[in-house]
C-alpha cells in the first residue's frame, strides 16, 4: 500500500471513529440523576478506550500481514525474453537487466547473461564504464567483461545464467537459481554464438 493510501485511510478511520464517539456521546447523554450522569460517562469512556484500543489493534494486524505478505518482486527465477535490440554490440557496455538480476555481455565468443551476484559475499556487482571491469563495491573483487575473475577475495569467475538465441534474435534467459551456471574460470564455450 502506497503512503498516500495509507494517509487517506487513516484519516477515513479516524474521521469514522470520531462521528461514532461523538453519536455514542451525544445517545448517553441523557436527563436524570447525577448518579446516572456518572455511571454513563464511566460507561463512555470505557467504551471509547475499548473501541480506541480495537482499531489500533485491527491496524497493527493489518499492517502485519501486509508486511509479512510475499509479494514477488521481478521476474527472476524464470525465463526471460531479452529483445535483439537490447543486445550490446561486440565488446559494448553490457545490457543490465534488474528484475532478472544479470547483465548481457557480447564478447567475440558469443553473448552471455552473467549473474551480478559477487561470488565471494553475494553483494550486487555493477559494471563500472571507467574501468571497464565489473567491480564489486564490497570487498574489491573485479571482473573483466566476460565474468572471468581478474583480482580481489573472489575464489571464481562470475555465475552466468543459460542462454538461448532465439530465430528473431531475441534471447531467452534462465534465472532460475537451481540452473546457474557455476564457473571456474571463463572459457569461450560460455558463450553462446550470437548473429
């Protein structure tokens, strides 16, 4: 729920809560004896503690199970259609794609879609334009363009995910964790031929 949802409801529940206090107020307050007066004001507020105390409740529950709730964020964990058009050229500054969590790199073997995961801790590793090397901002490991691991505490090259060229030049992507392609070192046979 969005903050200007929840802003909005809960002026709704607390404009709801006051006309209904202020109906209840406006019922018990009747003509008799004092003694009466004071048994149904203690009854009041008792009753307003009691329906407060209800609604902070209910939006406590409520506001539990929405953060509790799974809500799947992006499309990692199947496959993904990349467009021909987002495919770098040879030796380009790859394509990243956040909801499938890689990036698509063209090297002259092929293309390839590398996890962007750091093997050593698992912290995001962004490519970095000036020193045209994935560098994971963490503990230092680097990366050259084709995932190959190149300095830092990372023991292995970047996971790649399995490609597929599709007859249109688009490519399809597995991110599905179960079927990453754990790497030693990089070799051309990672690479899938590209037209």
């Amino acid at each position: 729920m969005n903050p200007l949802a929840r802003t909005m409801a809960g002026l709704a529940g607390g404009w709801v809560a006051s006309q209904t206090i202020g109906l209840a107020s406006r019922l018990q307050a009747g003509h008799g004896s004092s003694a009466k007066k004071l048994h149904s004001r203690r009854m009041f507020t008792r009753n307003a503690a009691l329906g407060a105390s209800l609604i902070v409740a209910a939006e406590l529950a409520a506001g539990t199970v929405y953060l509790l709730w799974p809500n799947k964020t992006g499309a990692f964990g199947g496959e993904i259609t990349i467009d021909g058009s987002s495919v770098p050229e040879v030796n380009g500054a790859p394509f990243r794609f956040s909801e499938g969590k890689f990036y698509i790199v063209h090297t002259e073997d092929g293309v390839e879609a590398l996890y962007w995961k750091c093997v050593h801790l698992g912290c995001t590793v962004p490519w970095v334009a000036g020193q045209q090397r994935f560098v994971c901002p963490c503990h230092g490991s680097v990366y050259l363009y084709d995932g190959s691991r190149e300095s830092g505490p990372a023991p292995r090259a970047l996971d790649a995910m399995p490609v597929t060229v599709n007859d249109n030049g688009s490519l399809t992507v597995d991110t599905n964790p179960s079927s990453l392609i754990i790497r030693g070192e990089y070799s051309p046979e990672d690479a899938v031929a590209y037209p």
